[in-house]
C-alpha cells in the first residue's frame, strides 16, 4: 500500500483518482471544503502549506489546477504554474518517490486544431502525435501545462524523482460524450478523438502510482482506445501498461 496525495480531489479527474487508488493509503486534498469528501484543505499557491501536506507521502498525484483551455493568463498562471513548482518543492524537501503530474492533450493540440481560435476544434485528417513530438500548445492553459512538464524534466533530471506526465484528454461519460455530436462536426471530432472514459481514466492513474517506469520523465498520452484518436498511445501502454478498453466510436455507434 502506497501513502499517497492527490491535489485537486474534488475534481472531475480528482473523483476519479480518488475511486482509482481506493486500495491505497490515500490523502484527498482540496482548495475548499466539500460535504461529500474528507480532505485537507490547501491552496497549492501557497508553498508552506503544501509542504506540510505533502509530509510523509510517497506519491502525489498533482491534478489541482485551472482546467480550461479558454482561460486567460492571469487565472492560470498562478494555480497551474507556481502550484506546479510548489508541489515540485514540496516533493523534494519531503523525500517524495514520485509525481504523477496531470498535463493534458492541448500542450501539442495546435497543430491539428480547426480553427486556431477554438483549442477544442479538430481537422478532418489530425497527424499523429507521440508525446515526443514539439509542444505546440492551443491556449495559455496549454502553456501552462508546458510549464508543468518542464519543471517535471527539471526535478527528474537534477534530483531524480520519478515523473510521469498523463498527457488526459477529455474526460466525460457516455451520456456527456453523446452531447458533444450535436455541438458541430470540428467539435464533434475533436470529442470522438479526445474522449476519454472514467473507467479508461482510472486504469492510467492507478498504474501512472503503481507501475515501475524505467526513464524519467516518463510522458504519455491517456485517451480512451478510440477508432478517431491521433494521440499515439504506444508510449503510454510500454510505460506504465495503460490498456484501454473503452470507444468512442462503440459508444456513439450503440445510442
């Protein structure tokens, strides 16, 4: 059993880490209080308090942040940057084995963006992209996370914690992933390639804590196994065994 952190708990990606690392030693940590979830409380800009909370871990899973990709600058550089740096901090002044850092897919979706004003926009024939290839992020939150994953290669190369980046798509069930069709085709498209189901999410959170990785940063896509995707999942199935068993094109082709 693993002692492990997650920021941003109450989150869509944070419920579902939280049902993800149910067989471990889990601390939810939230920015407020919620009625539905024990946590402790903690503003990840402030650095002293997530040096605290991250005493006596072995693993944070580090998903507080702004997450929308038409968010301006000023309400995400401080959240999503200096929170990154903070967590990154505290993770070394406390002995951490590993971060699990949640990045997501608009730190390169600019190349295959429709319309370069819309990050959530898709062409009709996307180039496949391995988290190799050159960040080319679509909005300021997409640079945000570029920051993040920056500060990961920093603290892996220098101190050698262990890092892996869940480059997440688009989190949503069916029911969700079915409104997206009647929203027009280039987001329609972006949906079917992006989606990535709760069940998918969890299996790539549970192994991204528990599974050994043999380079770090390790950096990965986590998207469902879609018939649409562009993201290659190569990387993320031969570094921590995600196996995905969910499809958008099933879905949509089963309502």
């Amino acid at each position: 059993m693993t002692k492990v952190a997650v920021t941003g708990a109450a989150g869509n990606v944070g419920q579902q880490a939280m049902a993800a690392l149910s067989e471990h030693d889990v601390t939810p940590i939230t920015h407020s209080e919620h009625d539905d979830l024990d946590s402790v409380v903690c503003d990840v800009t402030e650095s002293e308090e997530v040096r605290e909370v991250l005493a006596g871990h072995e693993v944070v899973v580090h998903l507080a942040a702004n997450p929308s990709p038409r968010a301006e600058w000023g309400a995400v550089k401080e959240v999503n940057v200096e929170g990154a740096y903070n967590v990154y901090e505290a993770a070394l002044e406390n002995g951490l084995e590993r971060v699990v850092f949640a990045s997501t897919n608009h730190v390169t979706h600019m190349a295959n963006a429709a319309d370069p004003a819309d990050p959530e926009s898709l062409v009709e024939r996307p180039s496949v992209v391995s988290p190799d290839d050159p960040p080319r992020p679509d909005s300021y939150y997409g640079v945000s996370k570029v920051a993040g994953e920056a500060l990961g290669a920093y603290y892996a190369d220098r101190y050698g914690i262990e890092v892996i980046d869940l480059r997440i798509g688009w989190l949503m069930d069916e029911a969700g992933l079915e409104e997206t069709q009647d929203e027009g085709e280039a987001r329609a498209r972006y949906a079917r390639a992006m989606w990535l189901s709760p069940r998918d999410c969890r299996d790539a959170i549970e192994r991204a804590v528990r599974v050994p990785i043999d380079r770090t940063p390790l950096t990965v896509n986590v998207v469902s196994a879609n018939a649409d995707r562009y993201l290659s999942l190569t990387e993320t199935l031969q570094g921590i065994g995600y196996r995905p068993r969910d499809d958008a094109a099933a879905v949509l082709d089963a309502s």
